[in-house]
C-alpha cells in the first residue's frame, strides 16, 4: 500500500496529490486533521474560520473512502488516531509553525512545497545573486516573468512595458457609487455549510471557543469546482475593467473589479499558474487589455510569489523586526471590529467591510488599515497577528512581509523604499470616501482635522530623523520644517491616542 499523504487546511486542490517525483504515490492514503486548538489559541474571524473548515470538509467529502478525517484537539492527537506510528508525506507547509512541527515527527516526510510558481532554491539563488539586504519587487517581478515566460513576445514584455501603473491608478469615476462592474461569482452554501456553523455555535457556547466578526453567508469559494467558477467569471467578465481603478476605493463597491480569488489561492484550491495563464489568454484573444492583464499578473506572479518566497527567505525571525520602534497595543475599538465606535468614515467603512465579510482589497488594507496603525505606533507584531485572524485570506506567510515589510516598514528597508503611510488627501482623492464625513482631509489641527492628515504630520515629526535621510521621503521632512503650527497638530493628533477616531 503506497504511504498515506497528509494534507493539510491550505492544501486542498488536486495538485497536492497530483503524481510526481515530489508528490505521493498513486492513490495514497489521505489523511486530513481539523485540530480545534488552532482556532482555541487565537480569535479569529468566524467567516475564516467557517470557510476554512467548509473546504477541509468538501474536500474530504470529494475524496470519499481515500481519506480518514480526524477532529481532534490538536494535530498530535489526531496523528495519533488517523496513523499511528505510520510513515507519512506531506507537502512542506505553510508556516514556520506548521514546518517545526512536521519536521519535529520522525515518521513524516517532507516533499517540496507545491502552490506556488518556484522552487525555494530558485528564489534563494537569485536573492543571493542580489547581495540578499534589499530585495526589490520589480526586479523579481520582471526576472520571474522571464523565467516562466509570463506575458512576454519574445524577450520583450507584451504590450511593450513591464509596468503599466501609470494606467491602472485612476481615482474613482466622480460621482459614481459603484464602478458597474459585472457581479462576482458566488458560492451558494449546502449541508456541509449549515454543519459547520452548527459546529461553530457549539464550540462557542460550550467550548470557550472566541470569534471575531460576523460569520454570513459564505462569500468565496470551499470547493475546487467553485474556485474554477470564479476564476472564470473573473477572467471572462471583469478583468477587462480591472486595472484601471485597481486602487480606487467606494464606499457602497467594495468589491470593484477586483478578482476575489486571494482565498481560492491561499487554500489550494487555485493554483497561481492557472490563475495568470487564463489572464494571459485573455489578453491574447483580446477579451481583456494588457494593462488590466498585466496588474493580475503582477499580483499573482509578483506580489504574491514574491512574498510567499520573503517569508522563507528571511525566516521566523523577521517577525520580531522593530526598526520603529513601535509598541503602542491595539485598541479594543481595532481588535473587536467595532466600526460603530468610529466617526472617521473612511476607516469605519474598512472596518466594517473587515467585520461583516473578513475582506477587503489591497488599498485599504494598506492605505486606511495599515497607514492608520503605522501613524499611531502600534506594535507591529501585533498589527500581523491582527491582520493573519480578521482575513478569509491571511495565513502567516502572507501577512508577516506584507504587514512587518511593506505596511508597517518594521523592517527599516529592507522590502520597500519608504514607508507606506499618507495624509487624508491621498484617501480622498483616490476614494468617495471622505463625502459625508466628520472631519475634513485638508484640516490638520482643529475639531474637524481629519486623524490621518495629523496623524502623518506627527509620524514624520517622531520619524525626523529616519525620513531625512530617504531621498523618497526628505520633501516631507522639509514641509515638516515649513509647518508653522506643528505644535497644535501635534497636540490634535494626541486625540486618537485616547479613543476611536
């Protein structure tokens, strides 16, 4: 009988059990762990927490008698029921955690990481070519679509240029509400869905189990079949609107263009490289422009893959990178998603899309969220761990770089060039979100100053010294020195410190 394989929650499209010299025997033995220690340890979001537990058990459900399903405490525990003393493979996980504990067991294992476009080794090689301190994105970006042959005519970049930004960051068409974007795909929910909300409810109420947020129906896909629905509908009916607003925000879309498949990736339900080949196709068959294709790409194939190979690159320490020094704790307003308690309308609409769904896009995670806990000093450890619970698609890998490198500069450098953080007028020009709102984005001091505006002036003002010195952030240190009434916004900006915004 071949080896049983054990796959793990974010392991679950046919290509972890697909043949190969790095994958398991034909027809092996599955094995499958639910440990309820996870989700007993930290808070996380209870629409994660449903959808992650509904694609374990669709994905068991789909495999039929190849698998033993285990609900244990912990992954020991169900080990020791699904195979005990058995030799087992498993693809390399996705955590540190997760890797300590499988290499920690001498009867497993370990078989290369598969999810993802490259080999660690090929990552490693070219880091190391690059002297491994700071290591850009657009340089990994253009040497992986080389390597993969990703959206290129020949040796040159299709449609000319390897960055189409310049096209694809349109504020928001003024005076709409919406961008008409065709709808998204959605899942609709079965009996195995209505099992695991039960089981959620018991856990809550007799386990001592704790959820944040709100659990409604499922909005992404569990399942392989759903996950391939809505990678279609998004390559044939929206992408081609894509990448022009890709970084506007509306308060009543906060959906957009956008793809929707972070999840359906970060499961394994999707694999990256059936995600940009159907955007390439696109644009091949002149379903989709390239500047749309090329920011789907770039999520994908560069920002994605580039942070899954930072996290193994730099390793578990990097999550206690501090360069700023910051330590302020989360507020309880922030860590229980009580948008209600805000008066900001910007950051209480992201709130509240972050309670109600566990989603939301790129920009306000980075621009409302991350820039808003950057202004204030919170530890940034504690900002990742808040973003790895509250996300349908937050998993350790994503979150550590994305949060400790790009959102909150933690590491002095060493993935971005300047720190991410900006007053209300970017929120205001890129977004309908600041209509209606208490606070005005041009004031900096006064009842109506707006937290992020004052909130920028005194980040630079406690960062002087640092941003003086990067040639991308020095203009703001010297509009810093031109502020004449730097004291009172300052003493403004000290308001958000005692309570929401």
């Amino acid at each position: 009988m071949s080896t049983p394989h054990w796959l793990f929650g974010d392991q679950l499209g046919p290509h972890f059990l697909a043949r190969g010299a790095d994958g398991p025997g034909r027809d092996a033995p599955v094995v499958m762990i639910e440990a309820r220690s996870v989700f007993r340890r930290r808070r996380f979001h209870r629409a994660k927490a449903h959808l992650v537990l509904s694609a374990m058990r669709h994905r068991a459900a789909e495999l039929g008698d190849r698998v033993v399903y285990v609900r244990a405490e912990t992954y020991r525990e169900g080990l020791r029921e699904a195979a005990p003393d058995r030799p087992l493979t498993v693809h390399h996980p996705t955590s540190h955690a997760a890797l300590r504990l499988v290499r920690s067991l001498p009867h497993v294992r370990v078989l290369p990481a598969r999810g993802f476009l490259l080999p660690h080794e090929a990552f490693r090689a070219w880091a190391d070519e690059h002297g491994g301190g700071r290591l850009r994105q657009e340089d990994f970006y253009r040497w992986v679509r080389r390597e993969l042959d990703l959206l290129m005519d020949g040796d040159a970049p299709a449609g000319g240029r390897w960055n189409h930004d310049h096209a694809n960051r349109e504020a928001p068409p003024k005076g709409s509400r919406t961008l008409g974007a065709p709808a998204p795909y959605r899942p609709r929910e079965d009996t195995i869905d209505e099992e695991v909300r039960a089981d959620l409810d018991r856990w809550e109420r007799e386990d001592g189990i704790r959820f944040v947020g709100r659990d409604g129906p499922r909005r992404f896909p569990a399942t392989r079949r759903e996950a391939r629905a809505a990678l279609r509908r998004f390559a044939q009916h929206r992408l081609a609107g894509f990448g022009p607003h890709e970084d506007a925000m509306l308060a009543a879309d906060p959906v957009m263009s956008h793809s929707l498949l972070s999840s359906s990736l970060n499961l394994g339900l999707l694999d990256p490289a059936e995600c940009v080949a159907a955007a390439e196709d696109a644009w091949r068959a002149g379903r989709a422009p390239v500047n749309s294709v090329e920011g789907f790409v770039r999520q994908v194939a560069g920002w994605r893959e580039y942070v899954w190979q930072l996290y193994w690159y730099f390793g578990d320490g990097y999550r206690r990178r501090n360069a700023l020094r910051h330590h302020a704790p989360l507020p309880d307003w922030f860590r229980e998603l009580d948008a209600d308690a805000v008066t900001a309308r910007c950051l209480a609409s992201v709130l509240a899309q972050v309670r109600d769904t566990g989603w939301t896009h790129h920009i306000p995670r980075l621009m409302v969220l991350g820039n808003f806990a950057l202004q204030r000093g919170w530890d940034p450890r504690a900002v990742t761990d808040w973003f790895h619970r509250c996300f349908v698609d937050g998993y350790d890998w994503v979150m550590l770089p994305n949060v400790i490198g790009m959102s909150q500069y933690a590491d002095g450098g060493r993935m971005t060039t300047k720190p991410y953080t900006s007053g209300g007028a970017y929120i205001h020009r890129m977004s309908d979100l600041c209509a209606d709102c208490a606070y005005r984005p041009s004031d900096r001091a006064g009842p109506r100053a707006c937290p992020f505006t004052t909130g920028y002036w005194s980040f630079a003002d406690r960062h002087r010294a640092l941003l003086a010195g990067n040639q991308r952030t020095a203009r703001a240190i010297r509009g810093l020195d031109r502020l004449g009434d730097l004291d009172e916004v300052l003493r403004t900006d000290r308001r958000w410190d005692a309570g929401p915004p």
